[in-house]
C-alpha cells in the first residue's frame, strides 16, 4: 500500500476513537466515580465538618478541654457557656468533644501514615525484587504480627511516657504488615506486565520504575486500606484512653467514655455524645473505604502478561570469551537451565551460537518453546532470577554482556541495544500517555531536557509514520490502535540510535496491511541508522521481506543457519525442511519462494 493511503487509514482510525474520547476518559477517572457516588459524597462531607470542627475548636468553645468550674458539674444540656453540659469534674463537654476530634485526627494521621510508609517502602522492595530479599523481609514482618498489640503498647507505657503520639508511632509499625502484604502482592504481579519489561529494557533505574510504573498501580490499593486503618488507629487510641493508659490531660473519645460510665446513674447523656461522634466516624471512613475500593477497582485498563521477565540470575556461570570486534553482537555456545518441581533442571538453552554484523538484520526463527526469545532476552539482560546460564558468552562489540550488574546493563539498555516486543498494547503503560512515555525513555537515554524530548519525541513519532502527532502525543494506549501502538514503541526505540535492534514477533498482532508497513519502517529506519536488526520471528513471510542471514532454532539449538535465498532454496536441515512446507505445497515451494524472497531483496 502506498504511504499516503496508509497514513490516510490510519487518520480514519484515529478520528473513529475520538468520539469515545470523553467517555473514556470519564470511566478512567476515579474522581468522577467517587463525585457520583452518594455513600462516598456522604461520608467524605462528614469527615470533613467533623475534622473542620476540631480545628476551629479554639474559636468556636468557651471553655479549655481542662478548664473546670464548680457551677459546671454535672450541669445540663443547654446550661449557659455549656452547649452540652458538663462532666463531673466540671469541664465543658461540647469543647472536650471537639478537642478529642484533634486527638483522634493526629492518631490516625500518625498510626496511618506510620504503617503506610513502612508497609510501602518494603512492600515494594520484597515484591518487585524477591529471593533472599524477600524472604528477610517476610521473616521480619511475620515476627512483627506475632506482637499482641494492644497488649505491648500497655506494657510500653512507661517507655512512651503516656503520649499517645509516641504510642501511634508504635502501632503504625504493628499496622505495618497488613500494607506490606498488599504492595507486596500487587508489585509481584506488575512487575511481570510487559510495559515494566518495556521500561527496564529502555534503561529506566529500578526506583524510575518503582516510582512511576508500579506505585500509580499499588497507590489504589493502599489509599483503599489506608482509610480503614484510620478507624483502627482511632478505635484504638479511644480503646487505650477509655483503659487508662495515657494522659488524663489529653481530651479523647475514650477518657470521655470512661469518665461518662462512672457517672451513668447521674448523667447518662455524658457517655452517648463522645460514643455516637466514635462511631460515625469510624463507620464514616469504613464506607468511604469501600467506595474507594468501587472506584478505584477497575479504573485501570488491564495489561496483558508474559510469564515471568526479570532479571538475569547472578553468579551464573559462563565460558570465558576473547574479545571479538569483528561482529557487532557474537553469542557463543550459550546454555541456560530453569528448576523444576522435581529437581532435575530443564535444559531451555542447550549451547546456542550466533553472530550479527553491523547493519545486518538476522531472522531468529523457530516455532513456540524453540528458545527464541529466551536468546533474545539473555542478550538484553532480563531473564527471571531462577534461570542460570551454566556455559556461553554474550559479546557486544568485543563486550562481555553476561555477568554484568543491572547497574552496568542500564548503560547498555536504549541506549546500545533497543527493544521492540511483540505486544504493543501490553508494552505501553495505561497509567500516562504514550508522549509522556516517549518523552521519559529519551530522557532516560540521552539526558535531555523536558522540552526537548518532547521536541524529539514528536520529531519521532512523525518520522514513524504517525498522522496529527500533538494530538496522539497526549492520548492514552487505549485511545489508539495496534500499528500505532506499535509505531509508538518503535519511536522510542530508537531514540537513541541504537547499534543492535532486537525485534521480537513485531508484526504478529497486526494486520497483513499494518504489517507490511512496520517492516518498511524498520528497513527505512535501519538504512538511516545503519543499526543490526535481530528479528525473533516464527513468520517465513516476514524473513524472506526483510532479512539478509537466517537462523532457525529448534529445541534449544541453532539447526541451520544461512542466507535467506540460499536456505529457502536448498534447506539442508529437516527441521527447516519441514518448517517451509508447512507453509507451502511441496510442488510450489521453490517456484512461489523466489519472488518472494527476491521482492524482499530487492527493496533492501
């Protein structure tokens, strides 16, 4: 197809999308769902008059929390100076009321941001890294929920003194658990989307990724438990001055409780004003917790998964390699294992060697399982941390790739080598729109300013062939189609200008149309750059259009490799044999090949 009428189709797609824009965007914004929600609108301006109050507790009261007068006790409801009488000790009610609104806010502000803190920070470290670092954290916090808590903080009270901010500090630490197994839970999953793989190849650090690919996805989780640990935190500091333990000087929901049941048979009412003011509250933040939870579940477009990709294993052990300058990227006899359930290791790798030129562009194929993309995946770095490499070398430029620290491959990632993965859709982050995320991988890559990465980035994204880039700049993944998405990924790959270009499956979730124009882009672009391409690929099709040299696994090995009309014409393996004539007859193979593979070579 023609460039124009390509960019015309694409234009098409981009305008039917925009009638859905504002719907959208509606769905996707928590706020909106909580502005429409009555129990949360309810709950959330109850908080807020009740927390009001207890700031203007100076302004509006006559009296101090602890100011008595002998003409106050037990007085009634209604007594003038005192809205709602007065206790036993002759202390004004309404303005200990209100003073106790402030004590109960700065322990749930204190227990709550105590546990949250402490529970994220480790929450993210245990489930985005795992291994030993987990299982050092895991013991920590199981021994921190075997503490009875309220029973220590009791025993604690001569350590804390009585103030009740020391001993939220504390309860914070013993909330912490509760918050740790939520992130932990949450980042264990994303750290497996393909668009964290996306970023860690791009060379983003660990706490850039941390920070923005995987807190916008744990955030939801954790506001969610964090109002229901605000009402424990109030429960709890009420429970303990209703005991007491603490300050008698400190106002609180609980001391007025307490003070209230020893003066029932006198003043009932003294007990039912701070017990009912409690209880909304805390019944309050519940249900504000579970219309967060309605809000925020589901607000995010789900990405799909690939298995496990992580980081490769360390202390793997590898065979020793002479610098080779000659070849831009040179794997040698590379063997990889993963653990099973039984014990005995599978063999996924079982000595793969290849070499790529400069400028060259070489077609990994295989069917599923051959070992493609675990190749692919050792050169770049990203392999999960129960496979070992046992034997092999992986060379970039003369460079030994395999036993480098993450640190060192973040130098090398987007920078030396660039990736383009196979689902565009899963590989773009829904938290931020596709601008935002080219704009932060150039930034990552080439240290530029804001302004001119995002100058870049446009630049990028109509050198791809994408139609009204300032419009698409700023639209999310779902506001897009596949072949953009994809285009959109093959921008910020090479940003940089890589050397080596790894291409896995680039065209399979694509049409035969969009197809033919990604693999136009990747030869035009390679022949600007001069870049190698390795394309991981099962699609003879794709192969015999773009490629120089071939090389087919199988199994875990390289069975045959060759130049692509020499290997289509005379396939010497019967694996490769086999793999071409389930793609054509026998009888039609040699005869409909070679203009196929002519066609190919003639547009190189």
């Amino acid at each position: 197809m023609a460039q124009p009428e390509s960019e015309a189709l694409l234009s098409t797609e981009v305008a039917l999308l925009e009638t859905d824009t504002i719907e959208a965007a509606s769905h996707r914004s928590p706020i909106r769902r909580l502005l429409r929600d009555p129990q949360a609108v309810i709950t959330t301006a109850f908080l807020l008059t009740v927390i009001l109050m207890g700031l203007l507790a100076p302004f509006i009261t006559q009296h101090g929390p602890n100011e008595s007068s002998l003409d106050a006790v037990n007085a009634g409801i209604g007594t003038p100076g005192y809205l709602l009488g007065g206790d036993q000790s002759g202390r004004d009610s309404f303005s200990r009321l209100l003073y106790s609104i402030n004590t109960g806010a700065i322990s749930a502000l204190i227990g709550t941001g105590v546990a949250c803190v402490v529970g994220l920070t480790f929450g993210l470290i245990g489930g985005y890294f795992g291994g030993r670092v987990r299982t050092a954290i895991e013991w920590i916090f199981n021994l921190v929920m075997t503490f009875p808590g309220l029973l220590l903080l009791i025993v604690l009270m001569p350590l804390t003194k009585g103030d009740f901010r020391i001993t939220m500090l504390i309860f914070g630490v013993l909330l912490s658990p509760s918050i740790y197994r939520i992130v932990r839970n949450v980042t264990a999953g994303v750290k497996n989307e393909l668009y964290v793989d996306a970023a860690k190849v791009a060379g983003l650090s660990t706490a850039r990724i941390l920070g923005r690919h995987v807190m916008p996805v744990v955030q939801g989780p954790v506001i969610i438990s964090a109002a229901f640990l605000m009402g424990a935190a109030v429960n709890l500091q009420s429970g303990l001055a209703f005991l007491g333990v603490g300050s008698t000087e400190v106002p609180s929901f609980g001391a007025m409780i307490a003070t209230g049941f020893l003066n029932f048979y006198v003043h009932p009412l003294q007990f039912l004003w701070p017990a009912l003011l409690l209880g909304a509250t805390t019944a309050s933040l519940v249900l504000l917790g579970n219309s967060l939870r309605d809000a925020l579940e589901g607000a995010r477009p789900k990405a799909a998964k690939l298995g496990s990709i992580k980081v490769l294993a360390p202390g793997a052990a590898r065979s020793e390699a002479k610098s080779d300058t000659s070849h831009l990227l040179k794997v040698r006899d590379l063997k990889m294992e993963y653990p099973t359930p039984s014990g005995e290791p599978k063999q996924v790798l079982k000595g793969v060697s290849l070499e790529l030129k400069a400028g060259e562009t070489l077609g990994l194929v295989g069917e599923s399982g051959s070992g493609k993309t675990q190749t692919a995946f050792s050169v770049l770095g990203v392999l999960p941390p129960e496979a070992v490499i046992t034997n092999g070398s992986v060379l970039l430029e003369g460079r030994e790739l395999l036993g480098l620290s993450e640190r060192e491959l973040r130098k090398i990632r987007g920078k030396e080598i660039a990736y383009i993965p196979q689902e565009p859709m899963s590989n773009l982050d829904p938290s931020f729109t596709v601008g935002s995320q080219l704009v932060e991988g150039i930034r990552t890559a080439s240290g530029m300013s804001h302004s001119a990465a995002k100058a870049r980035a446009l630049e990028l994204m109509e050198r791809v062939g994408i139609p009204n880039t300032r419009r698409t700049f700023d639209l999310y993944p779902h506001q897009i189609s596949g072949g953009m998405a994809q285009r959109i990924l093959i921008a910020g790959a090479v940003a940089s200008q890589p050397r080596l270009l790894i291409a896995d499956e680039p065209t399979t979730a694509l049409d035969v149309t969009i197809q033919a124009e990604i693999l136009d882009l990747l030869r035009d672009l390679q022949q600007e750059m001069g870049m190698a391409i390795l394309l991981v690929t099962h699609n003879f099709g794709v192969v015999a259009d773009i490629c120089d040299r071939i090389a087919v696994m199988r199994e875990g090995l390289i069975v045959e490799e060759g130049d692509v009309m020499q290997v289509f014409h005379h396939p010497q393996h019967p694996y490769t044999q086999k793999l071409l004539r389930s793609i054509l007859d026998e009888s039609n193979l040699r005869e409909d090949l070679a203009p196929l593979v002519a066609t190919g070579k003639e547009q190189k």
